[in-house]
C-alpha cells in the first residue's frame, strides 16, 4: 500500500483542534516532557463536535464522519455514518485500539498512526505491508485518567521520537465525545473480525457504515455495555470487496455478531456473565449486526446478520 503519511495528516488534523479548542469545548496542554495533551471530556466538556474530531484523528482523515437519524425497529435513535476509501489504512493501520499501553498502574488502549510507526503490533502490520518513518505522530486513548508524563515517555521510547513530537488525545467512553469516537468503528469492528477471521483486509476496497449514538451513561462500564451494543444489535455496515462469490458468501455468514455464541442479550449483561473478564467474551461477537459484501468481481451483494430492536431498546432506552 502506498504511503499516505498518516501521522502527519492527524497532527494537521491535531493542529486544527488546538485552533478550535473553544469551539469542540476540549483543552490543550503541555506535559513536562513537552507531548501535547488533548482532553477531549475529562475536566474539558468535549461535546459531539469533539467526538467528530476524535474520528478524523483516529482515521487520519482518510474517512469521512457526520452524525444521522437511524430507524431501527419503532425507535429513532441519532447515529453515526461513517464511510472511506482506505479502509484497511484508516480503520486497520489507524483506527484500531491494538497498542496497549501499560505504564505501572496506568493502562489505556490506544488507537491512531502512531501504531504504525511505532509497529509494536508486529504481526498486524507485516500482513497489512505498511509502515510509517514519522518524524510526529499522534495517538488517541480511550480513558477518564489522563496520560502522566510517566507514560508520554514510555510511548516516546517505543516509537524512538522525542516527546514533544507525540500528540495524544483522550475521551471517556461515558462522554458525548466518547460515545462518537467509540461507536464510529463500525466499520473498523468487521475489519478487525475480517482479518481474525484470516481474511485479507487489503482486498477490501471500500466501507460505508452506520451505528446508533448511545446516550451517554452513568459511568464508563455501562458506556462500554451500550456502544458495543449500538455496534452489535443497531450498526449496519456495506463494503465492497475484491472476492469472488463463493468467498464472500461463506464470509457473509461468518462476519455479523450475530454468528457468535454470546450474542443476544446486552453487552453490559454478557461481561457481567464472565465476571467481569473481557477476554472470556467470544472475540467472534465484535462486529457490525448487519453486513453487506459487494463483489467488484461480479457484482454480486451478500447479506449477513440482523439488528435486534428488541436488545437495543434495552440498552439504550429501558
């Protein structure tokens, strides 16, 4: 895949939060070790417009975000579409959480380019075939405690760039900016489960998808219980696909959540289930309800998957 220069397309992108601060309600800072710091709803409000920014970084601006109205059994809910022509660059290579940051007692998934300089994921990115010589590089956490200055020269090291070419920003999953970043990887969820599932990404050449905007909960747990939820019982997702039909229609019936052993009730009530231990959950259920697979070969479309109103109603509404 050529080189997009992702990290410099997200500190543009970066650069043009900071200009927008009081607008997108975030606040911008300076650690110690000079990385900038973006707080997007921790002491700052953030907002929708904030989430919104929170995507282009995560996507280096190789997708295109806005918020909708989706109906979706006999509820209207607001939503998020979300649509590229990188797919594998911006939701794999970008916006996938895969680098996980561990400082003593501080941990956050992060997602954003500077995985791909950095290539701790060593086996994602040999099989996506892309890699990023940046000399600045950008990171989003997903997280209510802000990165210390601890952990901004821990991820320096691993990415060999001085710390005051690192820009991270963070959002709590329970926060309206949050709730966009989190529920606009749609499209990202069926890559991931594409690429589990030993199909290769590259071959996908474009994505549109859609998901309910949950309302912001109580606190982050039952966040991350309803925009999984708006992801596995109300998001819909349409690629189109370098694949003969044959291929596609076996992976049509794989992909949905709905082809994994723990879909059907709130996500919320399945960690509950394993006791609180996320990697008990089946890796299988992360993906959009509905898929639609195109063939640019022959034309043909194969669905797979459904939305259940029903646990959606529950998770949001009820």
């Amino acid at each position: 895949m050529s080189t997009l220069h992702l990290n410099e397309r997200a500190w543009q992108l970066a650069d043009g939060m900071v200009e927008r601060a009081s607008q997108l309600r975030i606040a911008s800072s300076l650690l110690p070790s000079g990385t900038r710091l973006l707080d997007a709803g921790i002491e700052a409000a953030g907002g929708l417009g904030a989430g919104l920014a929170l995507v282009q970084l995560c996507t280096s601006g190789l997708a295109d975000i806005s918020l909708t109205w989706l109906r979706i059994g006999s509820d209207s809910y607001p939503g998020v579409r979300i649509w590229t022509d990188h797919p594998a660059l911006a939701c794999m290579a970008s916006q996938y959480a895969g680098w996980s940051v561990q400082v003593g007692k501080y941990f956050a998934m992060a997602s954003g380019p500077l995985r791909a300089h950095a290539r701790v994921e060593t086996e994602l990115f040999t099989k996506l075939g892309y890699a990023e010589q940046a000399t600045r590089g950008v990171l989003v956490l997903e997280g209510r405690t802000p990165p210390t200055d601890e952990v901004a020269n821990y991820v320096a090291t691993r990415a060999k760039l001085d710390p005051r070419q690192i820009t991270m920003a963070i959002a709590p999953t329970a926060s309206l900016a949050g709730g966009v970043q989190v529920v606009a990887r749609i499209l990202e969820t069926a890559l991931h489960k594409m690429e589990s599932l030993g199909f290769d990404v590259r071959r996908v050449v474009s994505g549109l998808g859609v998901a309910p905007l949950p309302p912001v909960a109580k606190d982050d747990l039952h966040a991350i219980g309803r925009t999984n939820d708006c992801v596995l019982y109300g998001g819909q997702a349409h690629f189109t696909v370098r694949a003969e039909d044959d291929e596609l229609s076996q992976l049509a019936s794989k992909l949905p959540a709905s082809a994994s052993h723990d879909y059907g009730t709130p996500f919320y009530d399945i960690f509950k289930r394993y006791g609180g231990d996320f990697y008990k959950i089946d890796k299988m259920l992360f993906s959009p309800g509905e898929v639609w697979l195109t063939s640019d070969t022959s034309g043909r479309t194969f669905h797979g998957g459904k939305l259940d109103p029903e646990v959606l109603r529950t998770s949001l509404i009820q």
